[in-house]
C-alpha cells in the first residue's frame, strides 16, 4: 500500500500491525485531534505515523525513514509513552508536548543498540514541553536535536546509557547526546544521566536555566 491506515475521524487504532508502506503507515485526510494509537507495531515504512494524535502509547516504531513525523504549528502529537523507538532514520521528527517513558535507540531489553540516525529532532513548532524518563541511547547522531527557543522540561533520561547505567560505548549516541542549537531560556535539565556520548554529553550555545543532579561520564568530549 501507500499508505496503511487513512485516518479520517477520530478513532482508536489498537493492536495492530502496520508495514511496508510506500508514503505512511498511519496518516490522515483531515487533521482530526483525538486519535489514539496503542499497543500497535508499525515498521519498515517510509514514515511510521504522521498524525495529529492525543496518545501514541506502547507502540512498537522501528525500521522506519522516519518513525514519528510532526511539522504543523496547529497539530501535534500530545504524548508519547512506554514506546520502542529504534531503528529509523529519524525516531522522533517534530514536536511533541510529552515524550515519556519510552526506548529510543536501543533494543527492547536494552542491551545493545537499534540505532535511528537521530533520536529526536524538536523545536520547530509548537514546541515539546516535557522529555521526561526516557532511554535514548545508540543513535547514530545526537541522540536530541533540539533548536527552539525555550527547551522543555528535561528530566530522569538515561542518554546514552540503559536504566542500568552501563558503561558501555557501544550504548553511547555517536555525537552528542543532547545538542541544544539556540539560545534556550527557562531550562530545566535534572537527574538525567548522560553517558558514552562520541561528543559532549550536553552540548548548548547559550543555556539560562538550571542544571542539577545530573552525571556525566565517559563522554569522549566535554561532559557540558
């Protein structure tokens, strides 16, 4: 197919298995708000789902060009939770209010990595609000790419680590682990753990916030 599952009302998509399409897995027609997607796997397509959504939970989201895909500045993804988000060129492309909880980058036992080119890239639109309790670790590139202007909430990730804390730097995202390419205000990174990152563990230009109760280790660059 094309496109696997055309969305045009709202709906709840559950228990599903969406691949090998050539445009999308999950799309739309209109941009309807208050889809929900869960416990559905979606692989091996040109983009996994591109759809405005209130949840997006316990998803499998691999082998895609482009696992999540997101560019309107008036629908986006609410949140995205308890999600495997490995193998894609890019996991996570747009912004997303709430991205919690989930694996990106690693296998689902999260001993080794199940690369996307680049976990995340935010900051476009409407801006994510919350990157909160995620492994995001084994990516090719950054494991974040962020480029807005106030950064969200950043708090209890594993970044380039599993929930172990393994020193490992096969676990390590290839670059940075959380680049930040703007002059970002009001920022709150805490108890996140970057680790065996190829460049710096946090890398931003300008930051005014706060940075506490984070770790830094074996990072072939600077720790910030």
């Amino acid at each position: 197919n094309s496109i696997g599952i055309l969305i045009k009302e709202t709906c709840v998509i559950e228990n599903c298995i969406v691949e090998r399409n050539s445009i999308a897995g999950i799309s739309y027609a209109n941009s309807k708000y208050g889809v929900v997607i869960k416990k559905t796997v979606v692989r091996d397509n040109k983009v996994g789902i591109e759809s405005p959504a209130s949840l997006i939970e316990n998803c499998e989201i691999v082998n895609n060009n482009i696992g999540v895909s997101m560019h309107s500045n008036n629908y986006n993804v609410d949140t995205i939770r308890g999600c495997l988000i490995s193998g894609n060129d890019i996991g996570i492309d747009g912004d997303v209010i709430v991205i919690e909880d989930n694996i990106i980058g690693l296998s689902k036992d999260q001993k080794q990595a199940m690369p996307n080119g680049t976990g995340i890239i935010s900051g476009k639109y409407v801006a994510t609000k919350k990157i909160i309790n995620n492994v995001i670790a084994g990516n090719i590139n950054n494991g974040v790419s962020y480029n807005g202007h106030t950064f969200p909430e950043f708090t209890n990730n594993y970044v380039g680590t599993n929930r172990y804390l393994d020193i490992n730097p096969s676990l390590g995202n290839g670059e940075n682990g959380l680049y930040v390419g703007s002059d970002i205000v009001n920022c709150n990174f805490s108890n996140n753990h970057f680790m065996n990152n190829g460049g710096a563990g946090l890398y931003a230009t300008v930051v005014r916030g706060t940075i506490e109760n984070c770790s830094f280790i074996n990072n072939k660059k600077e720790g910030v």
